[in-house]
C-alpha cells in the first residue's frame, strides 16, 4: 500500500479515543476499505499512485474521520447517560 496511505492511517490511529484493540479493529477495517477503494480505481484504469491519491481525497480529513469513527464506536460516560434521563426520571417522580 501506498506510502501516503500508511501515513493517512497512521494518523487516524493516534486521533483516535478509543480502546487499544476497539482501534485496531477500526483501522484494519478502515485499510480495507482503501484496499477496495484502491483496487477500484486501479480497474477503472488509474495508474497505483494516481489511485491512492484519489482514494485519500475521497476519505476526507483524518481529523474527521477519526472523530467521526470515535463517535460510531465510542460509549458514551455515565454522566452523559444519566443527562440523557434525567427528563425522563423527573416525570415518573412527578406520578
């Protein structure tokens, strides 16, 4: 895999929140989808470097991305739960 890929990824990696083997799993899933991605455009007639490049460009920001993807696989705290029902516990004391 291209060299810019590895970086890309690499980058994701360290933004992310997560736990050790949570964000092992999310960048070998995220490496696939380049593979794919990559792999697609090679077929499409794109030289192997041109590809990588496109395929980084359609990810997007490695910013984004790692909070998105900490976002989709991250629990949220206990306070944030309790926050989340709080409205509903003060109806059920209001009966």
């Amino acid at each position: 895999m291209q060299r810019e890929v590895r970086g890309y990824l690499e980058e994701v990696k360290t933004l992310l929140h997560l736990d050790p083997r949570t964000s092992r799993r999310v960048i070998n899933e995220l490496h696939s989808h380049f593979e794919e991605k990559i792999g697609d455009l090679e077929q499409q007639g794109m030289p192997a470097p041109d590809a990588a490049q496109a395929a980084l460009r359609s990810f997007g920001d490695a910013r984004s991305i790692a909070r998105l993807l900490d976002e989709a696989h991250g629990g949220g705290s206990w306070t944030e739960a309790l926050i989340g029902c709080q409205p509903h516990l003060i109806v059920a004391a209001l009966f």
